[in-house]
C-alpha cells in the first residue's frame, strides 16, 4: 500500500529535494576564510565569531527572542489572515466571470504598485504600531493568493461543472466539493509566493518604525556601531528564511500527496 | 466588422468600475463623506504631481531610481548569466554550488540594508548592496534552468553537423536557452525597481524611495501617493518595456509573450 | 454477488419506456446566432435497452445526450424519463463523459469518488455498501483506497462507470466513453458493460462513432446524420446474446447489420 508509513514519506521528500550538501562549500569557505583573514577589530568587516558572540549578547540581554518571536507571529498571523481574504475574494471573482471582468483593470492597477511602496501609507494612516504591521503584511501578502486563486477557481474544469450539474449539486456544495478543493494547489503557490514578499515588508516595516522585531535589533544595532550584531543577526534572517521555506516546503508537500504529480512538480 | 471587434475587445465594464471609483473616491472627500485626515482626493494626487513636476523635483528622484535599477540590474544580468552558463555547463561546478544558492535565495534584500549602512553609510552603494544579491536570483536560477533544459535531441543535431564545443555553446545553447533567460531578465527588472525604492527608503535618502518616506514624514499625503504612483507607472513602463525589447530581438520566441 | 446488487426485475418497473425524445430540437448560441444543432429527434429507450446511437463527428451526438442529461435546454419538443417531463437534471439518469480524467475529482481516492453520487443522501452504511457494490460491478474492488490518477485510462473509466453505477439510475447515458482507450482495454470494456447491464437491468444510451462498437453493443442503432442532425434511421439488431468479441463478430448478420449502418450513414464517413 502506498500509504503506509506515510511520515517516512515526507521525510525522504524534504531529503530528497534538498540539493547536495557539497553545494555548501563556496559558503563554507568563505565563512572560514572570513575568520581566518580577519584576525584585526575591524569594525566593518568582523570575523563570523564575533557574529556569534554578538548574538549571545543580544540573546542574553533578553532581546533576542522577544524580537524574533515578534517578527515571526506577524509574519504567521499575516499569512493567515492574507488566505483567508485572499482566497475568499479570489474565489468569488473566479466564480462570477462577470465580477472578474469589472474588478480586472482596478486589481491591474493595484497590483502594479509594489508592496514596500505601501509601507509609509500605512504608517501615515494607521501610526506607529502593531496593527499597521499586521495589516501591511496582510495588504502585501494577499496579491498572490488572490490572483492564483482567482484564476484557478476561473479555470475549474468545465467538465468538472458539468458533473456537478449532472448531480445536480447545490451551489454552496459545488463550491464545497468542486471548486474548493480544485484551488487548494493554486493557494499553496500564491502562499509560497507570498511568503518572501511578507518577509520583506514585515523587516521594513520594523526597520523604518523600530517596532519590535529583528528588523528593528538590526538596524538598532547598525546606528549603534556593533557590526558583529548586524551581521549575526543577518545570518539570522537568512537562516528563518530557510527554515519558513523548507517548513513550508514539507507542509505543502504533504497537502498536495492527494494531487497529480504532475501539479505537485508544478508547484515545485 | 473591424471596427466592431476593436470597439467590443475593451473591457468597458473594467473600465467603468475603474472610472467609477475614481469619482467616488473624489466626490467622497470632496463632499466630506470620507473624512480622512491623510486621505487625498484623486484631483489632489494629480496636483501633487503638477507641484513636484514644477518644482524640479520629480525627475531627478526619477532618475536617481533609474540609474540606481539601471547600475544594479546590469550588474545581476552580467553576473546571472556568465555565472548561469558556467553551472549549467558544468554538473560539477553545479553540485558543489546549488545548495550554497538554495540558502542565499530567501535572503530579503531589506536585511542587507543595515549592513550597507554600516559600510557605506547613506550612498548609492549602500542601495547596490540591497539590490544586487536578490536581483541576481531570477536571472541566475533561469540561466541555469535554460542551459542545463536544452533538448537532448538539439545536442544530438549538434553532433550531427560536428560542431565543436565553442560552436556549440554559441549556436545552439545560447539561443536555446534565451527565452528563459530573457523571462528571468524581465523579473529581475521588476525586483531591481522594488529594492531600489525599499534602499530608498531605508538606505539612502534619495530617489522615489527617499520621496514616498520623506513626504510621509512631512504629512503630505497627496504628494507621497504622487510618488507611488509614479513608482506604480514606472514598473509597467519598465515591464512592457522589456516586452518590446523582447519581441523586438527575438521575434520568434512565443514563450515571452504574456504572463508574467 | 448479494441478490441486493440486482436491480428489482425490469418488468415490475413503469410500464412505459425508461426514457422518451419526444420531437426534440435543440438550438445552442454561437457568437451572436443560433444554430440548431438537432432536430425532431424522436425515439424510445426500453427499459433494459441498449441503444447505440452513431453518426459522424458533427451531427450533435453529444448535444443531444446532454439535452437527454438536462444539461442542455431543449428549443422545442420534450424528453420524458419514466414518463415524466425533463426539467434540469433528472434523478434516474447519469452521464458518464468521454473525459474521464476531467470528470473525476482527481484529490479524492476512487471510493470517495464512487460515493460523490450518494454521499449527500444516504446514510453511511447504505453508502458503503452501494460503494462496495459498484466498485465489485467494475471489477475495481482492491483500488478503492487509490488516487484516479494512479490508475490507467480504462480504470479511470471503470471508477466512472462505478459512481454512476451507485446511484441505481434508469438510465445511463454514455458520450463515447471508451473512444480513448486502445484496442485490447475498449475490448473488455464493452463486455463489462454488456455484462453490467444484464446484472442490473439498467438501460443503456451510448454513443460512438466506431459502427462496430454500435453493432456489437446494441439491441438497436439509431443512426444521426445531417446538420441539424436528424435520425436517419433505428436498426434493430438481432443478434445472439450473450455477445462474444471474436465470434460475434464473425457472423454474418453482424457484417450485413455493419454494412447497413454504414450505408445510413452515407458517404463522408471515414
């Protein structure tokens, strides 16, 4: 049976899509050769040790959980909020064709406007706190979902209609059982999609207000001169960007065991 | 009969809803229905435009973004593509780089702006530090997807008519691989005005970035949507752009044509 | 197999014909005219019944399938099931598409789809055991925990067959539902079919373009030619059943019956 032991699976999904860890070295050996040349305190470029010790310090002062935990429940809450509202307008302009056309060139308009553009509107508009920051990341991540789920509940199969028909199918179960679960690959792109995007405006937002967040202990640290912090916490991001990536990667992949192949490497 | 079809292929009920919000939104603050402090009328976001277009400032911030999407574009295109073809090319060079790119790629460019800053402090180059890594991305990751996606079977032709390793590359990979490489050329276009505004905002104070930041701090909301507008009309300019350029040179390729 | 399975005796149901075209036409939009597809298409489907109905591509096979399906309005005339007047998608009759790929949800596993059907209006147990049912008719029964698109093209028109199988319908309407499938599988699909039917009583509406398939499966033809298609003619086919692929097809009433449709059908006719 295919299905059974369904966890070893995954695993050797996640495994297997991971590239070759003999991809790492040029990283590796420029991290090595950065400790190994930087033997001075150079206050611009210093060796990855003391981005470590930076981070101790930031982590001992009681600063650094408090900031990533911050950063990473607007980032979360956002994202669910951005599904949720995506998905639901996105399906209705699917559905209704007519709606679709009439909404098509105001969303064109939108959507040209690029999400970090946004930012200081809402600063203006709703002030320096943490309601701004969930609804910018929600502004920001919700163009892709609703696109991708606009268009896929727009490309339903028409047989597919058809049977819903034949079976004579209330409209709200058609949306249940059809075209609900015909979207679900389109929301998991539109959300992967999204995912980069709300990181980037979650940390501007941070380091434009200094709201709390590792955007903010970054760039808190740059105007205080401790350039080990700055590139710790570097490091750091790019390291939460990996783990959101992959995590998503995994969950995904798991969501879509019931698809096609064929969508499932689309998605990839 | 021709003219019918032109006349029936606009969207008039996009563009009346389109139309339609637009007088609403200025009836609504006009009339005092929308009382908004930082809301601005679409009237005052066109005059906001006047003001900055007549006050000599608008075009060099203009500028500014431009050459700084300019500088860092060219800058991911050189390095995105001769790097794309030495891993495409090579399985080794790709086995022993990948992964190292799989974890750079999520890096927000945003993040790399406190470091700028710290080494450059407020300059163009702090931007170019923004913007170089993500741009380089789409164009790096299709130029490997297009070199190592070239059909087996062109190869085969190749060997056919014995044509040697340079004359390989030149005839057959290069502009089999083009459609890719152009597509990916057009989303690092995109990505390079983003980021170049975002420096803006965050690194160096100047440009459209600088503008939309510096007129929200000044609460003039009707000139920082001037800015975003134009920052908006700029990126389409940019995109279709790149569209025509691309169907210019490579007439045949259908793959550049629509979709984003 | 369970006497529940088998459909009551067909002589206990209404007298009448299953299923009934009375005078239909059918006219569909295209661009800014209408066109009439088919016209004053009259004719019976006994209870039981297999009926094939042939023509060349062009002549509104599957237009009028879809108006006998409720999917497709009717301009005048009326189609009747069990005697009562169609009004969107009758109860007793089920369509299985020629696309199976596209007419199956392809997220859900083959028992799940099998039950789409009856899942709205039946307890759990009589749900199963319907599902059971169907699935054992099709021959599918160890594939119910399998995803449509691990399976091959014949056994996704299998699980189709099984879900309109679970609903006990009338009739089943058939839009060329084995044209996509090679020689060998299309071969023990029709059987099955055949065999399907003498196990439930169901009546048959199929339509194809292969005049042998027509032959071989039906009690009668009824040939569709012209544009707005128009019944040509209604064979009856006497042919010995239960059918056999290689030696039926070597009788010679099967050759002149072949002949004769092919003749109806005129020239035009690949």
């Amino acid at each position: 049976m295919m299905y059974s032991r369904p966890w070893r699976q995954y695993f050797m999904l996640v495994v297997e899509a991971l590239p070759s860890a003999r991809g790492l070295l040029p990283l590796v050996a420029l991290l090595v050769a950065w400790q190994l040349l930087q033997t001075g305190n150079s206050p611009y470029f210093p060796p990855p040790s003391d981005w470590w010790n930076g981070l101790m310090l930031l982590a001992k002062s009681g600063r650094l959980y408090p900031a990533l935990s911050a950063t990473t429940i607007t980032l979360l809450l956002g994202l669910a909020v951005a599904v949720i509202i995506g998905t639901g307008v996105g399906l209705l302009i699917g559905v209704f064709p007519r709606f679709s056309r009439a909404v098509g060139p105001l969303l064109e308009f939108l959507r040209a406007i690029p999400p970090p553009a946004v930012v200081p509107v809402a600063i203006l508009f709703m002030g320096y706190d943490e309601r701004m920051k969930l609804t910018v990341v929600v502004l920001a991540a919700i163009w892709p979902i609703l696109l991708n789920t606009s268009s896929a509940a727009e490309r339903v199969h028409p047989l597919l209609l058809d049977v819903a028909r034949s079976f004579r199918l209330s409209a709200v179960d058609r949306m249940r059982l059809i075209i609900l679960p015909s979207v679900v690959p389109a929301v998991l792109l539109g959300i992967r999609v999204a995912l980069p995007v709300a990181i980037v405006v979650t940390l501007l937002v941070e380091i434009l207000t200094s709201i709390e967040g590792i955007g903010a202990l970054m760039i808190g640290a740059q105007r205080n001169f401790q350039s080990p912090q700055v590139y710790g916490l570097l490091v750091l991001i790019g390291l939460f960007g990996l783990l959101v990536n992959n995590v998503f990667a995994v969950f995904e992949a798991i969501l879509l065991r019931r698809w096609p192949p064929k969508i499932q490497s689309e998605n990839f | 009969m021709h003219k019918n079809s032109f006349i029936a292929r606009i969207n008039w009920p996009g563009t009346a809803v389109f139309v339609f919000v637009g007088l609403a939104w200025e009836a609504a603050v006009r009339s005092g229905l929308l009382e908004y402090e930082y809301l601005p009328a679409p009237s005052a976001i066109g005059l906001g435009f006047g003001e900055l277009a007549s006050q000599g400032i608008l075009a060099p911030d203009i500028a500014h973004t431009l050459i700084s999407v300019a500088i860092g574009w060219t800058v991911a295109i050189v390095l995105g593509i001769s790097l794309g073809f030495l891993l495409g090319l090579s399985p080794t060079a790709r086995r022993y780089s990948l992964a190292s790119i799989e974890v750079l790629r999520p890096m927000p460019g945003v993040a790399f702006a406190p470091v700028g800053l710290l080494l450059f402090g407020f300059s163009l180059k702090t931007e170019m530090v923004v913007t170089i890594l993500p741009v380089l991305w789409p164009v790096l990751v299709n130029t490997i997807g297009g070199v190592t996606g070239v059909h087996q079977r062109l190869y085969d032709v190749g060997r056919t008519f014995r044509l040697g390793r340079k004359d390989t590359i030149l005839r057959i990979i290069l502009p089999a691989a083009m459609p890719p490489i152009v597509v990916g050329a057009r989303i690092s276009l995109g990505l390079a005005l983003v980021l170049a505004v975002v420096a803006e905002m965050v690194g160096n104070p100047d440009g459209l970035g600088y503008g939309i930041v510096r007129e929200q701090q000044a609460l003039r909301p009707d000139l920082m949507f001037a800015y975003i507008v134009t920052v908006g009309f700029i990126g389409i300019a940019l995109n279709a752009g790149m569209l025509a350029l691309a169907e210019a040179l490579f007439p045949s390729f259908r793959q550049l044509r629509g979709g984003q | 197999m369970s006497s529940a399975e088998k459909r009551s005796d067909p002589s206990e149901k209404a007298a009448g014909p299953a299923f009934e075209c009375r005078s239909v036409t059918v006219e569909l939009l295209h661009k800014f005219s209408r066109k009439r597809i088919i016209e004053d298409i009259s004719f019976l489907v006994r209870s039981g019944e297999f009926l094939t109905i042939v023509g060349p591509s062009g002549t509104g096979k599957t237009t009028l399938l879809r108006a006998m399906g409720g999917l497709t309005p009717t301009a005048s005339g009326s189609v009747l099931v069990q005697g009562k007047q169609l009004d969107g998608p009758p109860d007793d009759v089920v369509i299985v598409f020629q696309d199976y790929s596209n007419a199956l949800l392809q997220w859900r596993t083959v028992a799940a789809n099998v039950a789409f059907g009856i899942e709205r209006a039946l307890d759990r147990r009589e749900i199963e055991k319907r599902v059971h049912g169907a699935l054992a008719l099709v021959g599918l029964e160890n594939n119910a925990e399998d995803y449509p698109w691990q399976l091959s093209g014949g056994m996704q028109q299998r699980v189709q067959i099984a879900r309109a199988l679970a609903l006990r319908p009338a009739v089943m309407l058939m839009d060329e539902p084995f044209a996509a499938l090679d020689a060998m599988t299309k071969a023990s699909m029709q059987d099955e079919l055949l065999r399907v039917r003498d196990r439930t009583g169901t009546s048959f509406v199929f339509i194809t373009h292969d005049i042998e398939e027509a032959v071989y499966l039906g009690d009668r033809i009824a040939v569709l030619k012209g544009s707005p298609g128009r019944i040509e003619q209604i064979f009856e086919i006497g042919l010995p059943a239960p059918r056999d692929q290689l030696s039926t097809r070597q009788l010679p009433k099967f050759l002149e019956y072949r002949y004769a449709v092919h003749q109806a059908i005129g020239r035009g006719y690949a």
